[in-house]
C-alpha cells in the first residue's frame, strides 16, 4: 500500500467512527465536543499531510541534478540535451597588466597591485561553451592552499573584485566545465592545474631572452613576436590587442590552444561557439605596429600618455 492510498483508508475509517461517535452524541456533552473538534481538525492535518507527500523528494532532486551536472548538463538544457562536456579544446589566457586597463570601459575600475610586474593568468576556458551548469559552488576554503600562489599569478586588477570573487567567476563560468576531465575535477585541482600552465607557459622570459621588452616608444611587428612565441605555443596561439585613445593597437593577451590532455595545438577554432570570443580583446591585426606597454602601477589607466 502506497503513502496515498494508506492515508485515504485512514480518512475513511475517521469517517466512519465520527458517523458512530455522532449518533452517540446526544447522550454525552463532552462526547460531543470531542467529536466537533476532530471533525474540524483532522480535514486539515490530511490535506496538509496530501500536499507534503506531492512535494518533490529532495535528495531525489539534488541526485538529478548532479546526474545533470555529470552528463554536462543545466537547466532547460538538460531537456535539450546540451552537453557541457563535450567540448575538444581549451584555451588558457594569459593578460598582460601593462594594457589591461585600456581593455575596460571604465579605465578608473583599474588598479595593479605594487607585486605585480609579470604576465598573469586571465582563465582556462573550455571552447564552445560560456556558461556552465551552477551546482558546483566554490568556496575560500577550497583554494586556500593555493591562496599565495593565486595572488601572484591570478590576482584581481580590479579595484571592486576580491580577487576570490574573480578565481569564483571563472570556475563557474568555465571551471566547472572543464571539471569534465578528471583532472580538473574540482576546484583545487582546476586552479592548481591554471598555476602549472603559468609555470609552464612563462612567455615573459621568452620574450625577453628575444629581446622583447615593455616600451612606450618601441613598437613590434607582429609577426616577429609570433615567431618568438611559436616555438613554445605552438602555431595556433593567438596574440590579442586592444585600441587606446590613440588609436594604437596595445598588446593585451595571449591565448594558447591545449587538448583536453593539456597538450598545445588543439584546433580551437573548429569548435566555435562562444568562450572563444568571450574577451575584450581582438586579434592584433598583422600590418599595424604592436605596442607592449610596460606596467605603470601609478597611472595604470595611462602607461605611456
């Protein structure tokens, strides 16, 4: 007998005793007021006890949606079976600070910390995909072992994002996603893989063992700077700029294409879709001198005027 049909019997049998109670009423006041009562009450306990038993199973719920979250899945895209995990590629970008804030719309939100001075970590994004399902919240104490490191190579140049505020966004816009791969199947291991690329990808010393340095006056072509870069990110890796007031094109990252084993070269862009147009930045375009500023933590906004 199921909760529904057990719960109908029970109603049935009240029934039938209040009836008995009923006729037996006129001999007892008390009786009667007994009776009164529970024929008030006890309608209501049912209909309350009906619609808990119509409420969904909350452990079934959350079960389904992390079946939801295992198969790539969120929301009405489950129904749609849109898969998360399904993408090829990742891309791992790397934001110089010297241009960063001439990325923003509102160049004052900008503010560089004194330690900083390398190229640092912007995300690691899986392609074809944006947003990720968001049932895998992340906490400061997921990271905490990290927290310095972090710091260093992923900090915040933003003056109203925490930097764990901006390590949050990018796991549940792309993290979770790239969760998919054993790897990376949790927030330490994510950002501890994100601090490995950096160690490994450390293109500044490349630049500068290439004599490619920050200047306000020396521009590069393009192509020479490709030629530096290629010979550790492979030839698939893309150099974005953005546009200042001046109409300079001011080299702001460097996005590198990896496989879902995190080796170089994967081809990004078969997959499409959106993640791998999900910055501010544009590709540099070939002709035009490129401009790689260097760090002013004094006027960010303005590095060289």
């Amino acid at each position: 007998m199921n909760a529904h049909t057990e719960i109908h019997f029970l109603f049935v049998r009240w029934r039938q005793r209040e009836a008995s109670k009923a006729a037996q009423c006129s001999g007892s006041s008390s009786l009667c007021t007994w009776v009164e009562m529970w024929r008030s009450v006890l309608p209501l306990l049912v209909g309350v006890s009906l619609f808990l038993l119509q409420l969904p199973d909350y452990s079934s719920t959350q079960e389904a949606l992390w079946q939801d979250y295992k198969h790539g899945l969120r929301g009405s895209e489950a129904h749609d079976k849109k898969h998360f995990c399904t993408w090829n590629c990742l891309l791992f970008t790397l934001q110089w600070p010297g241009a960063f804030c001439q990325s923003l719309d509102e160049r004052k939100l900008c503010s560089i910390p004194q330690s900083i001075n390398k190229w640092t970590i912007h995300g690691l994004w899986p392609v074809k995909v944006f947003h990720c399902c968001k049932c895998w919240p992340m906490f400061e104490s997921d990271v905490q072992e990290l927290d310095a490191e972090l710091k260093e190579h992923w900090p915040s140049l933003l003056k109203d994002q925490p930097s764990f505020h901006f390590w949050r966004q990018e796991w549940e816009k792309h993290g979770v996603c790239a969760a998919c791969v054993e790897g990376m199947n949790s927030p330490f291991r994510y950002f501890q893989i994100c601090l490995k690329l950096r160690q490994q990808f450390d293109i500044q010393k490349l630049l500068e063992d290439a004599g490619v340095t920050p200047s306000c006056d020396r521009p590069f072509k393009l192509v020479e700077v490709q030629q530096v870069l290629a010979q550790h990110l492979g030839d698939k890796h893309e150099i974005q700029c953005v546009t200042d007031p001046k109409g300079r094109e001011v080299w702001f990252q460097v996005k590198i294409p990896l496989s879902h084993n995190l080796t170089v070269g994967c081809d990004h862009h078969a997959d499409g879709g959106p993640g791998w147009n999900s910055s501010h930045g544009h590709p540099c375009p070939p002709q035009a001198p490129l401009y790689y500023f260097p760090i002013d933590h004094q006027q960010p906004q303005r590095p060289c005027g």
